[in-house]
C-alpha cells in the first residue's frame, strides 16, 4: 500500500501557486487527448441540485438508479460538494437483474423495486472495500511519453482501502492498511471515490476523474487530479480494528 500512495508523491508541481483554471486544463487536455481510449463522448453535466435529488431517490424512496443515470455515461458535476468530479457508472453490481438484462428484457416497476429492497445494497455506515486498477496523476500527464507515465493500483490482496461512515452531503472517511500490520496504516477523506458507492450494489464498478478537492488527503496536499480507470466496490472480508 505504501507503494501505492506515496507513488505520485515523488513528483514534485512546477509552480506551488494552484488554481482551479489548471485543474480545468488538466481535466480538458485529459478528455481531448484520450490516452487510453477511453472514449468519453459527450458528458452530461449536472449540478448539485441533480445530485442531491437523486441520491434521496435511491436511499430513501428506493427508486433504481438506471432510472436517472444510464449506464457507460459519463457525467460531470458542476457545482456543489462534489464540484469537478467526472463519474461513469459501468456496473450497477448485483442487484439481481443481470438475467433479465443478458435477455434484453427491460425490468418492471415491480422487479426494480425488488432489487432496491431485496438485494444487498449499499447504504450509509456500511464499510465498503474499495480497489482500483489504474489510477493516473492528470497534473503532471506527459502525454508525449505516454509510457512514462506512472500507473498505481491498491490490488496487491494483503492490503486494502476501506470506505465508512460516509454519507450523501460529505465525504468518505478511508483506512488503509494491510493484513500483516499497522506501519502502512491511516485514514483520511476520500469524496471522490466514494461517491459512486450510493448508487450500487455488491460488485458494482466505476470510473472518475477526481478534482484534488475530492481526493484523499495525500494527494490533496500535493494538488493532484487524478484519473481512476475502474474502481470496483465489494463488502470486505477484513475489517480494520
């Protein structure tokens, strides 16, 4: 884990002076470039205003999400606590309509409302574990040596990142940690890549590109805006003490 975090940490910023005009560059040459192929098409902006309607919906009035946000779409936010975030859903996880979906069926009323009551769903309180499998530091992307660049990931099975007590309005308090001992451990808060876990299920998976305001404390006080490629979101098998 240490490997991981501390990974862009040796990349020192050109200026110390940081604005949110030069997060917007870094996320604008991001989108054009594309290095990766990521194929971001058109993104769907929506404010706070959105964000909070929806999140109600999903949490308390047990609507599906699919019902508001479409699956492979990126979507950025505008304004609000979650300012800057870019966020796509790929997999809702296991809501328990992966068959009807594989068949082309579209889900009734009734079925989607089963899903939201009947099937294990993620809410507020409940520790999440958190894995990404590429992570890039868009502030300081050289997209002329594509292949210099660093990619981090947390997979390696004997450490882990735990999101908790996170909530609609706020941001995720993080633990990370391994399972042999405490010398790598710590917390910090994490908006961004908590956020999409109100939306899903067991399994479910995202990407973001996450504003430093949003990113986990390290990576904040070093003003980095970061790409993440595929986040998934599962109950963890080990809990920090």
């Amino acid at each position: 884990m240490k490997k991981t975090f501390y990974l862009f940490l040796a990349v020192a910023l050109a200026n110390g002076i940081f604005s949110s005009a030069d997060e917007k560059e870094y996320i604008n040459s991001w989108l054009s470039n594309d290095p990766y192929d990521v194929n971001f098409g058109h993104i769907i902006n929506k404010d706070e205003e959105w964000v909070n309607d929806v999140s109600s919906y999903v949490l308390e009035d047990s609507i599906h999400p699919s019902k508001y946000i479409d699956l492979g779409q990126w979507y950025q936010i505008t304004e609000g606590d979650f300012k800057r975030l870019y966020f796509r859903i790929n997999s809702w996880g296991h809501d328990g309509l992966a068959d009807l979906r594989a068949k082309g069926i579209e889900p009734t009323d009734e079925e989607y409302l089963k899903a939201m009551r009947n099937e294990k769903k993620f809410y507020t309180s409940k520790p999440v574990l958190v894995r990404y499998d590429s992570l890039y530091c868009l502030s300081t992307f050289d997209y002329d040596n594509i292949d210099e660049n660093s990619k981090a990931d947390n997979l390696d099975p004997n450490s882990f990142q735990i999101c908790y007590n996170w909530n609609t309005s706020y941001y995720a308090s993080t633990y990370y940690g391994n399972y042999y001992g405490s010398s790598s451990s710590y917390e910090c808060t994490s908006g961004g890549v908590a956020f999409p876990i109100r939306f899903l299920w067991e399994g479910g998976e995202a990407s973001i590109i996450c504003p430093f305001s949003l990113a986990e404390s390290t990576f904040a006080s070093y003003y980095y805006t970061l790409y993440y490629g595929k986040i998934t979101y599962t109950k963890p098998n080990y809990l920090p003490q």
